[in-house]
C-alpha cells in the first residue's frame, strides 16, 4: 500500500487529448498518478471510471460530514 495524502500542494487534472486516451493526474508534491486507459476504452475501462468516481463523491461527502462545507474560494483552490 501506498499513502498519498492531501494538502497544499495535492491536485487533480484532466488530461483530455483528442488523438490519445484522457489521462486523470492526481499531483502530491513531487508525486504524480497518471491514470489511463491502454487504448480504446473499454466496458472496464467505464467502470473503473464510475467506481472512481463514486467513491470520490462519497469522500467528498465524508470530509464534509466530518470536517463542515469549506468555504467556495477554499473548495476552488
């Protein structure tokens, strides 16, 4: 297991390259995930996609319960 965790310097992007897969980086620091299909995208591929991004919102939702609403210039940054 590998533990990456959030702070100032931790970010998501899109990637979206119209003649290459998209790519989705997650940035920690010095660190970076890219994450990308092999080439064409498959049904697995859109499922890991979904489970991806499901388990983001429920995150999301957790830090919220947890923590309150960030203010929207905070949550933009």
């Amino acid at each position: 297991m590998i533990r990456l965790t959030t702070g100032q310097a931790a970010r998501t992007l899109r990637h979206p390259y119209s003649l290459h897969p998209p790519v989705l980086a997650l940035d920690f620091g010095a660190t970076s995930v890219l994450i990308t299909t092999a080439g064409s995208a498959t049904v697995d591929d859109l499922k890991f996609a979904r489970q991806l991004a499901r388990e983001a919102a429920h995150f999301v939702l957790t830090l919220e319960r947890r923590f309150g609403q960030a203010d929207d210039q905070r949550a933009a940054a």
